[in-house]
C-alpha cells in the first residue's frame, strides 16, 4: 500500500507508555526487545515502554530477526523480558524450538491471534492480545491471558477492553 503519515500527540504517547508501564508492571529491571522498525507505529511503545521507566531497550538486528533460531538463541542471551510481536513471528519461532528465555511477558498484536496458538503461548509467559491502530497511538484495546482463561472452542480470541483515559 501507500505509506501514510498520521499525527500522533504527544499526550496520547505519555497516556499510552504510562497505562502500558502499569499494565504490564514494568520495572527498571525488565529487558524489552525493539522488535518492531522505528519507521512501524509499534517501535514508539516498544522504546518508551523501555526508556520511561528505566527498563533496559534490548536492540536486536534485522539478520537475526529472520532466523528463527539465532532468534530464540538471541532473546535467552540478552534475558529479553519483554517480547511483542505479530502472531505470525510468534507462530514461527515457537514452531522452531520451545521457548528457552526468561520472558514475563509475551505480546501479540497487529493481526488476529489464533485461540490454540493463544493457549500454546500462555503456556510460556504471561500472554497479553491487543490492537490498535496508528491513528489511536498503537494500543487502543488489551486484554491478559492465562492458559485456563482460553476457552478453545470460542471462535475467535478477544482483543481486549479500551486502554486508560480512552473511550
């Protein structure tokens, strides 16, 4: 498609960076990975999540991004906490070797997030779902996840409730 710019406040990034640090009870001790390309609307909450509260930013290159198994290597070495990610990234590392990192949490955003794919990732970390367009500051709705709470015969899994100050 063709490549759009969209106005983004900077409020909407301190109320989204703010909500997200509470959400995901991030510390100066978590190690968030920059998976996302500074030009994708992602890589915006992936920095600040990291920088405002003082957590480590974990760089990681593109090289590795596209071998599944330096990738996975890649996260264990540099003790990622944080890892957010579309379902299909997802999808294609956890089909290439267990999860062997130290991670809290795992996100799953941008694309629809298969319910037993859901239920397999909840079984490694704490599992989070969201979505949210450019246009509302990246993350406009979220939901957490234990493996007990996917239900396998819903259709499809819930995106979540409205982030903090959003309607």
């Amino acid at each position: 498609g063709r490549p759009k710019g969209v106005m983004v406040e900077h409020h909407s990034i301190v109320n989204l960076v703010f909500t997200q640090t509470g959400f995901f009870n991030i510390d100066q001790k978590d190690r968030i990975l920059q998976f996302s390309s500074i030009s994708f609307d992602p890589s915006i909450e992936q920095i600040f999540l990291a920088l405002l509260p003082g957590a480590c930013l974990v760089l990681v290159d593109k090289n590795i991004l596209l071998d599944s198994k330096r990738f996975l290597l890649y996260i264990s070495k540099h003790a990622v906490t944080h890892l957010h990610a579309v379902p299909a990234f997802l999808n294609n590392i956890v089909s290439r070797g267990k999860i062997k990192a130290r991670l809290k949490r795992i996100v799953s955003g941008g694309d629809v997030c298969p319910v037993p794919f859901a239920r397999q990732l909840s079984g490694y970390s704490n599992f989070y779902n969201k979505y949210g367009p450019a246009e509302t500051t990246v993350t406009s709705i979220e939901m957490a996840f234990s493996a007990g709470d996917i239900d396998e015969t819903c259709p499809s899994l819930p995106i979540g409730k409205p982030i903090n100050n959003t309607f």
